[in-house]
C-alpha cells in the first residue's frame, strides 16, 4: 500500500489559493492539509472557516483540516459543515477528547487525535478504537518550515507497534520538517500519511517531489 501524502497549505502562495490546490493535484498529492492556528494554543495565526467554506467550493480533494485552537469542542462541527473530511484537533487542547470525536463522527466526519513532540504517546491509546488517525507532530506545532525532530522516530515506532498488536486500522499521519530525506526515516518508522508544507510547495517539479517522499 503506497503512502498517502497531504500537502500543508500552509506553506503555499495564500493568494492564489485555488491555483495552488490544482497544483498539488496534478502533482499526485492525495489530500489537502488544512492548518488552522488561533495565536492562543500555538504563538502564530493562520486561517479559519471563511476560508475552508471558500476553498470546499473550489476543489473535490480531500481535505483533512489540523486545528491547532483551543477548545477544538467549540469548533469541529463548523469545520465539518463547511467541508472538512477529516479533523484532528490537539489532545493537549481537548478537556474531554472522546465528547470531541463524538462531535466530528456524528457530523459525518472523520476524527483524528494530534500530539506534540512533548506529549507522551501512550496518551492517546485510550482513543484509538474511535478515531481513524494519529497526527504525530514531528516539529512543535505553529510554523512551517521548521527543522524534524528526530526522537519523534520513537513515538511513532511505539505507536505503530501497539496499532498492529490491538489490531487496528488507525493510520498515523506525521507533519513537520518532511523532505526527501525526513521521510524514509518516518515511514520506515511507520507513518502511512505524510504532510509536506515548504518542501513540496518550493520543489521545482512538485510531482517529483511528491513521488520522492511517497
Ligand atoms: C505546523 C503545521 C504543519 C506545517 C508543515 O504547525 O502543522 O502542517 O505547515 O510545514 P513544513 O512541511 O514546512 O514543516
Ligand atoms: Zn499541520
């Protein structure tokens, strides 16, 4: 099964938005990764739902929007209404993560969980019967173009390991500091979805790029 790469809009030309969705089509990437950041639980601002509503209107892709707020329980089901397929919001963020989850499934959607570099991964073992996905942070979240914390290679081992020993069917997803060399390290380690920001959005040929790190 070939890896599923989702590109982080984040890292692309803002202003030509729709042109840039096309781009990462046509280019092979698989999903769109959405990254929504509120200045409170990360110190940088992004986007928010005006311009997810716009963006449904403009492209069939997938898009998987990655809510870096606080409390997530106040927001998913708009995110849903207006066209994510899949949200993760922050563990670290979320009082009660299984009333989160709840929220996005019975939209319609599906539920993954996110943790920084920080957050012990057994963490998240708790909710891996409800959700389809695990974004393991591979940089502190907030920014793009950052440098790939190599001891998160271990978090997503250990995560792998207990997905195949209950026998589950949760991806992990990994974003932060993914190049063609971050990314063998990652999906040796056992990632299944990949986010590239700056490196794919940069590359001269955007679809070598995304060949390269699938
Ligand atoms: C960081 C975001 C990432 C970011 C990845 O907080 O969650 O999705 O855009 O960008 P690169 O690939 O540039 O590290
Ligand atoms: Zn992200």
């Amino acid at each position: 099964m070939s890896n599923i790469i989702s590109a982080s809009l984040l890292g692309c030309d803002l202003a030509n938005l729709e042109k840039e969705c096309e781009r990462a089509k046509n280019s092979g990437v698989d999903w769109l990764h959405f990254d929504v950041m509120d200045g409170v639980f990360v110190d940088n601002i992004s986007f928010g739902l005006p311009v997810l509503k716009s963006l449904r209107n403009k492209t069939d892709m997938f898009i998987d929007v990655h809510l870096m707020i606080t409390k997530p329980e106040n927001y998913v089901q708009n995110f849903v209404k207006l066209g994510a397929d899949l949200v993760d919001f922050h563990l670290e963020a979320a009082k009660d993560p299984k009333a989160v989850i709840e929220l996005i499934t019975q939209m319609g959607a599906k539920a993954a969980v996110a943790v920084k570099p920080g957050t012990d991964i057994e963490k998240v073992y708790p909710y891996l019967d409800k959700i389809c996905m695990v974004l393991v942070m591979t940089v502190e979240p907030g920014f793009g173009g950052q440098v790939f914390i190599p001891e998160t290679l271990e978090k997503i081992r250990k995560l792998r390991a207990e997905i195949l020993r209950r026998s589950l069917e949760v991806k992990i997803q990994v974003d932060g500091g993914i190049n063609d060399k971050t990314a063998p390290l990652v999906i040796e380690a056992g990632a299944d979805v990949i986010v590239s920001g700056t490196y794919i959005f940069n590359a001269d040929d955007m679809k070598k790029a995304a060949d390269l790190i699938r």
